[in-house]
C-alpha cells in the first residue's frame, strides 16, 4: 500500500530568517498622502469663514450660520483626489456635512445634479 509517514519530518519551507521578515522602508523622496489638515490652514479656514457653517440653502439662498459642532468640508471630496487648500476647504455643521455627503430627496428627482 501507500508508504507510512510516521517519524517522518514533512517538506515544509525553510524557515524565514529576520533579514526576510523586515519590510522595505519607503524611499524618503516619497510624498505620503494623509489626512490630517495642517493647523495653520485649520486656522486661516475658521477665520475666513468666520467660525461657522458655510451651507447656503440652494432654493431660498439662506446661510446656516451654525456654530455648533462645526467641521472641515472639503469642496471636492478628499477621498476622490481633493487636495487640503484654502479653496477646497470649507466650514459646515455637522448636519450639513452628513446632508452633503449622503444627499438628499432632490439629488435623486434632480438626476443626480449637485445641488449643494
């Protein structure tokens, strides 16, 4: 019949050595993308739209103005490219970015038009 595999060692890959396990680092000429907002443009943001929520209602044309649980919007969305500037940073409350980001009634009978 078949030959007995008792004491005997199974072919198995030699084991790694530590040299092998150790990532590669990134060569430092590399540009990390992240998403932390540098403090000084946080700062020229708050100031420029003066601590409160940029949203501007698109049928009646009327400001939020909101204080409250004020965030960073990003115009062009971070995720798809956007890039941390001064033009494509904005304030919005909180409500107002949930609502931006995940649309609205009239985004689905508009066909999908950005109406914000």
């Amino acid at each position: 019949m078949g030959e007995s595999l008792i004491g005997k060692e199974p072919d198995l890959p030699p084991y790694p050595t530590q040299q092998q396990q150790e990532p590669t680092p990134p060569p430092t000429s590399a540009v990390t993308r992240t998403r932390h907002i540098p403090n000084q443009l946080k700062d020229r943001i708050y100031q420029r739209d003066q601590g409160k929520c940029h949203y501007r209602d698109p049928k009646i044309q009327k400001s939020c103005d909101s204080t409250y649980h004020i965030e960073f919007e990003h115009k062009y969305p971070y995720s798809l490219g956007g890039e941390h500037t001064e033009d494509n940073l904005r304030l919005y409350c909180r409500n107002h970015n949930r609502f931006r980001y995940y649309g609205n009634v009239s985004n689905f009978f508009s066909g999908g038009k950005e109406l914000l």
